[in-house]
C-alpha cells in the first residue's frame, strides 16, 4: 500500500491553490542495479484531481517527474469546506486516493 | 613582449568581474533554486511517517515510543531537538538524536539496536530511524540550538569533537576543518559554512535531517557525517558512535542561538 499524500489548498477569492505532495519512487525504467541489471519502470500514469467529486483536473504522467513528485495547481470557483480528492494511478496498477478540505 | 602580451590579459580580466557584479551571483541563484524547492519539501512525507512511527505500538515488547526520554522528559518531544547531543543518567552516556532513538528502541520495544546501527543508510529500520528524527527535528522547527554543558562528560565530548574536527587523517590528509574552516567557501555550487564557528541560523547543524533533491533521500545528521568522511577517504564510522556523537557536539554547542531549519531540503 502505498504511502499518504500530503494535500493542501488554500482559497484566496476565486482561486484556490492546491498543492500536493506524493510519495512515489517513480522509478524511469532507465537505471541499473549493482548488478547491471535495468531497473524495471515503475512510475505514476494518470493523476486526477476532483472538486466535490467532480474533475477538474486530469494529467498523464511518464518516467520523467522526479522521485517524490510535487504538483500544484488552481482551482477556480472553490470554497472553504469544499473537498478536493487527488487520485493517482502507476504503471503497476497501484493507486491512491487522498482528499482534503479547501481552507 | 611579456609586457604586452599581459596587458590585454589584464582587461579582459577588469571587464569580465565588471560584468558578473551586475548579474546575480552564484549564491543569489542558489537561494532562489531553494525558495522554488521549500514549497514541496518532500520532508513532510518523512516527517508524517515518523509520526505515525512514534505513536505506533511495534516491536517484541509491542509498545510506542510516547514515553522515551529525548533529555526534557518522557515523551516530550518538542524543544528536545535542539539540545541534543546531551548526557543521559539512564545510559551513562552522551547521546544524540539518533543513538538515543537507538536506546528507546530497543529498551522500550525491545528491538536490536545494535543490529540497526549495522543496518545501512537507507535499509529496514534505518528508515524508521531517519524518519522519526525528521519528525522529532520538526517539531523544534525555528527554535534556537542551546546545548547543556554543564555535566563533566558533555564538555569532554565537546573537546573529543573540536580533535576530531582538526584532525588529519587518510589518504587525501583531509581534516573536517579542510573543508568547514573558512568562510565563504563551496564545492562546486554547494555553500560549505564555517563550522568552527557560529554558521548562523539553519545552516551546518541547524539544517539536518534534510531531504536531498539529486538522490530523493532523506538523511539524518549521522548520515551526514558519514558522507562527510566519505569524502574525505576516512573509513566509516560506526552508526551513532562515540565518535559521531562528540562532532555533533562540537557542532552543536557551536550553533549555539542559531535557529534551526530542519528538516531542511537540499540540493
């Protein structure tokens, strides 16, 4: 199981910015072992945001966002209390979902 | 002619300071690097699981780590960061962050503390090491490094480390000091500070736990020193060893005041 996101979004006004912070190896599928084996790809696909349970933010991903990624975008139209979920999806099909409340 | 050949030299010379005092230097650019980098320290995913670490019943005996005694106390937490290392009655020894988490492992959920400090960086239960120093470092995040040095054995662990701190050893005859005795100095674009003295606020010991940008790692002050005898083609020291502890007191009593940052991020 994968470890928690950290996700934190603020509203000032109309925009509301999010930012999110995973925990992923994202492996590229480039390196090689000790043993000069490649190290399989292993890395976030899809990432999807949603705002009360509707998306407003999809994204496809490849082996070239970095180690513990961190994304932030806006939201316009959010509130405080309003619920922002992030999804995201890897090549091996583990997924995670955490949400937070706009503040 | 060597006149003249040196002359056009020296212009060019003149010219070229000229024009970098205009830009930003070397520094400046760094800084901003970092401020772009803070908003997403990836720290905070450490500094979560360490958290959770601490409160978690594990190990044989099936018991948190809510009542160790970090030096203010059982299971006082905040502040205890920036008055380690410290002399601890229990073990009659001078501890640091890390070796004392080492004690509350093994004494408390009667985990192998020897086995984890043979542990490498970054393997098993290392991690649950670094990640609950990262935690414990933040919640005295901003306050101001003061050391005890009032029992016998923590002055002598301050002078054990200001020897290993000068000494020189190895093949390439580096010392600590070789590297952190001057200001204003760099490995390539890496600030080295001046740790014979007071680096200031979270620079040096105020800064670690850090997580490492270039390696996505999370290191603690002990594999800090570590790395930094590396460099310096010493053989390793041991994990939470006397040795270690005496340089972080060094360290320590001499970032006395100085705020502290961690867990930082770098590079």
């Amino acid at each position: 199981m994968a470890d928690p996101m950290r996700i934190r979004a603020q509203a000032a006004g109309d925009k509301t910015t999010v930012r999110v912070l995973m925990s992923h190896e994202m492996e590229s599928g480039q390196r090689k072992d000790a043993a000069g084996k490649i190290v399989p790809a292993w890395h976030i696909q899809e990432v999807e945001a949603k705002l009360n349970g509707k998306s407003v933010m999809t994204a496809e991903w490849g082996a070239s966002v970095s180690k513990n990624p961190f994304l932030q975008f806006n939201v316009k139209g959010a509130k405080a209390g309003d619920k922002i979920a992030v999804t995201w999806k890897d090549n091996k099909g583990d997924t995670r979902t955490d949400e937070a409340t706009v503040s | 002619m060597r006149m003249t050949r040196a002359l056009p030299l020296m212009v060019w010379a003149a010219l070229g300071s000229m024009s970098a005092m205009a830009q930003k230097t070397a520094v400046q650019s760094i800084e901003e690097y970092r401020a772009m980098l803070q908003d997403g320290n990836p720290a905070d995913l450490f500094e979560a699981k360490g958290e959770d670490l601490w409160k978690q019943k594990r190990g044989p005996k099936n018991t948190s780590l809510e009542k160790c005694d970090l030096g203010k106390g059982p299971g006082v937490v905040k502040g205890a960061f920036v008055e380690l290392p410290r002399y601890f009655a229990d073990t009659s020894k001078v501890q640091d962050l890390e070796s004392r988490l080492l004690t509350c492992m093994e004494t408390l959920q009667g985990l192998n503390a020897t086995e984890i400090a043979k542990t490498p960086f970054g393997k098993g239960e290392q991690n649950n090491v670094t990640a609950l120093a990262t935690w414990i470092a933040a919640e005295s995040k901003g306050m101001k490094f003061n050391l005890p040095q009032a029992h016998a054995q923590e002055k002598a662990f301050y002078e054990v480390g200001k020897r290993l701190f000068f000494q020189r050893a190895g093949p390439h005859d580096f010392s600590c000091s070789s590297c952190h005795g001057q200001d204003n100095t760099r490995i390539r674009l890496q600030d080295l500070p001046n740790l014979t003295k007071n680096p200031g606020d979270g620079v040096g010991f105020a800064a670690w736990p850090a997580y490492r940008v270039s390696n996505g790692q999370m290191w603690g002050m002990q594999q800090r020193l570590n790395d930094c005898y590396r460099q310096q083609r010493f053989p390793y020291p041991g994990f939470a060893s006397d040795a270690t502890v005496a340089l972080g007191m060094y360290l320590g009593v001499n970032s006395k005041g100085s705020a502290s940052v961690a867990p930082a991020i770098k590079r």
